[in-house]
C-alpha cells in the first residue's frame, strides 16, 4: 500500500483513517486502505510512530531530504501568501 494522503474520522469509542493516493495529475486519489481503531489504539500508534520520525530525522542521511521538504513548505506557503492578497 503507497498513501501520500489521510482523512481522519473520531467518533468517541473508535477512530477511521482512510489512507488515500492522490494522483498528482488529475487532483484526485482513491482510498488505499481503510483502518478503525480505538482512541486508545491510536495513541499506542502515534508514540510508536513518533519514535521512528526521530529516529529517521536524525539520521545524517536524511537531512538533505528534511531541508528539501522545509524549502518546498516555505515556498508553498508564501505562495499561499502572495494569492491570499
């Protein structure tokens, strides 16, 4: 499975991401995989995700690609900045 995008859904006993791959062409993507979980479930997965994220953003490896994605976000946003005008 290859997401590049998630819709998030909670209710107050379970929560449903949908993992979707948007098509960078054509604006639109299709559901991937859909996953329910308790909200206990769920933050078992977000500290367990959050320790692999600084594991690999610390690696040296990866610093190139980090400042790629900071420069891409900054250039988006003042892109954002300049049409919101």
């Amino acid at each position: 499975m290859w997401a590049n995008a998630v819709e998030v859904e909670a209710w107050a006993d379970e929560v449903t991401m949908d993992f979707i791959r948007m098509d960078p062409v054509q604006s639109r993507g299709m559901v991937v995989a859909r996953v329910t979980c308790s909200p206990t479930f769920l933050r078992t997965l977000v500290d367990k995700l959050e320790g692999v994220w600084q594991d690999w953003a610390h690696a040296p490896e990866h610093q190139r690609i980090l400042d790629r994605v900071r420069a891409d976000l900054i250039r988006q946003y003042e892109g954002r900045r300049k049409t919101d005008r």
